[in-house]
C-alpha cells in the first residue's frame, strides 16, 4: 500500500514541480506573479490533443509541439501586456489583473473551439504496458510522464545554475539596473524567461493530461492554484522550493486520496501549507530573488 502510494505521489508531484518551476522562474526574473500560467497549461494540453487527434500526429511530436505553442503564448503575453507595463513602471498588482484577463480570454477561447466538455485522448496513444513487483504497479504511461518531468526540471536547473544565460538570469533577479549597465540584454532575456516558463506550463499541461486522459478549459484554474501554493510553500523566486513544494503537495493529495477522502483532496494539502506557513511564513528557501539552489 505505502509503496504504491509513494510511487503515484512521485508521479504526480513530479508534474507539479513541473508546473511551479516555470511559474517561479517568471516571478524570480520578472518580479511579476504571472496569473496568466494556468491558460497556457491548459493550452500547451489542447494543442497536443488536437495534433494527436485531427492531424493523427504521434504523440513524440505532438508533445514538443505543444511545449512550443505554449512558450509561444507566453511570449505574446510577455510583448504585448507585460512588457507596455514594465515600461510604464506600472503598480505591480497591474500584471496580476492583466494576466488574469488573459486567462479569461485564452479559456473562452478554448471553449469556443473545443467545447466545454472533457476531451480525451484515443485510447490507443499509449502502449498498456505495466510492470508490478510485488504489490506495486507501475504502468509504462507512469514511468513516462515522471522520467519526462524529471528530465525537463533537472535540464532547466542545470542551465539556471551553469550556463551564461542562467548567471544573466540571476543577475538580472538581483538587480535589473546593474544587469544593463554590465551589458546583459534584459529585454530579451525577460522574453526568453517568459517563453521557457510557459513551455514548462504547457509540458505539465500535457502530462497531466495524459495522466488523467481529461483536458477542459477550466484545467488551468485549479493547477494554478496548486502552482502558487507550491511556489509560496518552497518560497517564492527560488528553484529548490518551487520543485519540493509541488512533490508536498502530489503527496498530500496522493495520500488524501487513500486514507482520507477525494473529497478532502485539496482541503488536506493546502490545510497543510496553511500550517506550515505558520510556522514558517517565507516558505522553505524564500528570499524574494530567483536562486537555483
């Protein structure tokens, strides 16, 4: 019982990590809460769905495709909201309300091309391959969708912690002025951050939906939640917190499930961020600037 358990809370908290990784990767850099994360989630999901199932497209291309539209989403949010305020030295509340705009927009959007209805994959997409040893069960769907969210969370690490984009990055976290004096292009990595953090959102999106085979326009809603939750929880603008904070809360939810209730899912994790923002009120690691650990 406690084996398998582990291994679902491994599973699904990895995609959470996932998720909350892009989603204080824009916090860390921009200094703006990006509301907007959750519709491009949702659409990084619908996109992949539609090459599968209109273009019959394998799922080996629809899947960095619809990491490729979402970065693409996030970067015309980045142009043509984000970036008029930052000149404009707009009240850092103005970001919020506007990318909860955008998310309004992008989930009428969606409904209006694919319904409001749950959409799934064809059944056939995934090989049905399990392995079990002795009372744990994994299928090859499983080992899939948690390999690719490790990969892609340790890829993004290791290039926020040695490469020349990640040092720009956290120099520019530090100070934006200082960054531009030393000739680091702020602009363009604020675009390059807005695209690779919604890339991210868009590759939880697919593996979340893959997990589950259900994707709605109103996805995006709840895993937002969960992102901010994870992000406030490891504290915000740092890596290692944004990456712990969503493996707590795929194992509170994974654990709810099985000894509590469905119903009381969310109720038990964020009950427990509640209480543990009480005893520690900046999060495990927060310190207000992006760190890679």
């Amino acid at each position: 019982m406690w084996e398998q358990q582990l291994v679902n809370a491994i599973s699904l908290g990895s995609v959470y990590a996932l998720f909350a990784l892009g989603f204080t990767l824009v916090f860390g850099v921009l200094g703006v809460i990006n509301l907007s994360h959750g519709g491009i989630f949702m659409w990084g999901a619908y996109t992949s769905l539609a090459l599968v199932t209109w273009f019959s497209m394998p799922l080996w291309i629809a899947f960095p495709a619809g990491m490729l539209c979402a970065g693409c989403l996030g970067l015309l949010i980045d142009i043509l909201i984000l970036k008029p305020l930052r000149n404009r030295q707009a009240n850092h509340l103005m970001p919020m309300i506007a990318t909860i705009g955008a998310t309004i927009l992008m989930t009428s959007l969606a409904q209006g091309v694919f319904g409001a209805d749950n959409q799934r994959y064809p059944a056939n997409l995934f090989p049905d391959l399990e392995f079990q040893w002795g009372e744990t069960r994994l299928t090859l769907l499983q080992i899939s969708i948690t390999v690719l969210s490790l990969l892609l969370t340790a890829v993004m690490v290791w290039m926020l912690k040695r490469t020349r984009m990640g040092l720009a990055l956290r120099a520019i976290a530090e100070s934006r002025q200082t960054s531009a004096l030393l000739g680091i292009p702020v602009e363009r990595l604020f675009h390059m951050t807005s695209f690779m953090a919604a890339a991210l959102g868009g590759a939880a999106g697919i593996l979340i939906g893959l997990s589950f085979n259900a994707i709605s326009p109103f996805m995006g809603q709840s895993m937002l939640h969960k992102g901010i939750a994870a992000v406030i929880l490891g504290g915000l603008g740092d890596v290692r917190g944004a990456v712990l904070g969503g493996f707590f809360l795929g194992a509170s939810e994974v654990f709810a499930v099985t000894f509590l209730s469905s119903d009381y899912r969310d109720a038990f994790s964020f009950g427990l961020l509640f209480l543990m923002l009480l005893w520690r009120p900046q999060g495990l690691f927060g310190t207000g600037k992006l760190r890679e650990g």
